[in-house]
C-alpha cells in the first residue's frame, strides 16, 4: 500500500485565507461601467435630418399651396368684398373702389318681398333644390342598380362595361345639344317614341319650356353622371368576399337580405363620397341648362348658377351676383358639415 496523503487540519485561519483567495474570481464587480461619450455631432444629426425632410415636404407643397391661394382664396375673398358693394354698370370701372353697401345686397335677395331679384333667387334656390335631389338620387340608383347586373357573369360582359362608360366620356356640351334635338316637339325621337310608336300619350309634350323644361335637364345630367356613378360601384362590389355572400346564402339569407345588411353597408363610404360630389356637382351645375334652355330658362327651370350668371353678365347687377355666389359657397359649406358629421364613422379606417 502506498502512503495515503491526508489533507491538513484546517482551522479558522485556514478558512479565512482560502476565502480571500476565491472570492475575486468568484463574485462578478457589481458596480456601473464607465458609460463612454456619445459622439459629440450623434445628437445633432437627427435634429438636422428632420428639419431637412420638414423643409423639403414645406418645398414640395409650396407650389400646390400658392396655386389655392391664387386660383381659389383669392378669388373667393375678392368675391366676398364686391358682395358688399354697390358694384353695377356705372360703377363697375371703380370695381373695389365702388360705394360701400353693406349688407343691402343681402337683405334684397333674402327680404325684399317686394324686390324682383328676392322671388328670382328663392325661385331659383328651389328649382335647384329639386335639381340637385333628382340628379343624386337617379345617379347614385342608377349607378348602383347597374353595376350589380354588370357584376355577374354573362357573355361580353366586358363590353357592355366599355360601352356603359360612352355617356361619360361624351362632354356636357354634346350631351347638351344631343338631348336638345332629342326633347324637340315635332321631330324629337322621345315625343316620336312616346306618341307615335308606342301610344303612351296623346299630345306631343313640349319638354323645352314650361313645366317640362326642369324634367328635360334632369334626365340628361342622370344619363351622364351614371357611368362614374357604375364604375365606382362596380369596383367596390368586386372587392367585396364572396364568402360573405355564400355563408349568408347558407344560413337562408336571400338575395334581398344578402343586399340590404352585406352589400350596402359595405358599399358605404364609396355612397358617402359620390354623395358629397354628386351635391356640390348638382348645385354648381350650368353648362347642360344654360345650352339646352339658354341664359333665361324661365320660372320653371331657372336655377341658381343660371340665375347669378344673367344678372351678373346680362343685367350687370355685379353686386347681386357675388351675394348669391356668397350665399350658395356658405350653404355648400353647411352641406359639406352635415356630411362629415353623417358619414364620419364610415370614411374612418377600420
């Protein structure tokens, strides 16, 4: 057996040195490292970066912004000034230096029972109220009834979409004239249509003047304005699932139901935004009346932008005109918040 080593005795000293030995290598150093100086241009290189992208976004909108400002808020506001002006044919050559009016022209469109230009302008706000509620609703249902039957399958489907687009593309003057031959009373294809081929009515209405004359630019502005109207619809109704429609056809949802709490409240905000134009495009209207009816249509199809150009430019009230441009740009203003507020929730992401 060889010689067995033994430890030695260890005591309290032992102990003590044995631990004074193990413990740097054993226990990690909690204190902080030194933090080591950021560079001194770190901090400042994004404050430069930054204000170069503000500037260069303030340089890229500039041109846009000085283009408003001249073509729209300047205008606008010169129009606004006249409004307050006794601004007509002798006093027209001093334009902003003419005789301060304050708010007579307001108070005879508005007021003056007695003032002719009082029974024109209230005249004419109706006619284009009527106008304006026709022209949506037939557009918006039009366009919407015929882009549900544009969105099946059938053969040359694509084009009966190219030719729906026609009325469209066509400008409101030949639309104008277009339906001007076609609304006339003795050789019009809608009088030979309705009278002579098909017998609905007896006598040959004149659709040009009277009663009829509101009728005949409505139908017109509708048959143009439903082509963007269809195109737009179309586009939502194939960017919406199908599976939404086969899951609702399973749980024995008809096709009315399927359209009434599927499609229509997902083809929301495409309503709401040809709402907001439809209106603004309606009430500004003048090229399709002003060529089918000329500059003085008459009490019955009189509308505003008809009524403020001919005193304005026929009557040289200029004064008059930029008060009713005033009074339609506030009502459009008062439309334009009753939209947003309506419609919102719907044009917010989801």
């Amino acid at each position: 057996m060889g010689p067995i080593h033994r430890s030695p005795p260890r005591g309290p000293a032992t102990d003590a040195a044995m631990s004074t030995q193990t413990t740097p290598s054993t226990v990690p150093d909690s204190s902080p490292a030194p933090a080591t100086p950021a560079p001194a241009g770190a901090t400042k290189r994004p404050r430069r970066a930054g204000r170069r992208s503000r500037s260069l976004a303030y340089w890229l909108i500039a041109p846009a912004a000085l283009f408003m400002l001249l073509v729209h808020i300047v205008p606008s506001a010169a129009g606004v000034l006249l409004s307050f002006k006794n601004l007509n044919t002798f006093t027209f050559s001093q334009l902003f230096g003419a005789p301060w009016n304050g708010f007579e022209n307001y108070r005879s469109i508005l007021f003056d029972s007695a003032n002719p230009l009082h029974s024109g302008f209230t005249n004419a706000a109706r006619n284009t109220f009527i106008y304006t509620v026709a022209t949506v609703a037939g557009t918006l249902g039009g366009g919407l009834a015929i882009a549900l039957l544009l969105n099946r399958e059938f053969p040359g489907r694509r084009t009966v979409r190219t030719l729906m687009l026609a009325p469209y593309v066509v400008p409101s003057f030949v639309v104008a004239v277009l339906w001007g031959f076609m609304w006339q009373s003795d050789n019009g294809i809608v009088n030979k249509v309705l009278v002579d081929y098909t017998g609905i009515l007896s006598d040959r209405p004149t659709w040009l003047a009277g009663h009829n004359s509101l009728v005949a630019i409505i139908i017109p502005s509708i048959w143009r304005g439903i082509p963007l109207a269809m195109l737009i619809f179309l586009a939502g109704l194939q960017a919406v699932p199908t599976e939404i429609h086969e899951a609702a056809a399973i749980d024995g949802a008809g096709a009315w139901r399927r359209f009434r709490y599927i499609t229509l409240p997902l083809l929301r905000p495409l309503i709401a935004v040809q709402l907001l134009f439809g209106v603004i495009y309606s009430t500004y209207q003048f090229a399709i009346p002003y060529i089918m009816l000329g500059s003085n249509p008459g009490p019955d199809a009189d509308l505003v932008m008809t009524l403020i150009v001919r005193q304005s430019f026929t009557n040289n009230l200029f004064g008059f005109g930029a008060a009713a441009s005033t009074l339609l740009m506030i009502i459009m203003f008062v439309w334009v918040a009753i939209w947003y507020r309506a419609f919102r929730r719907d044009l917010e992401p989801a």
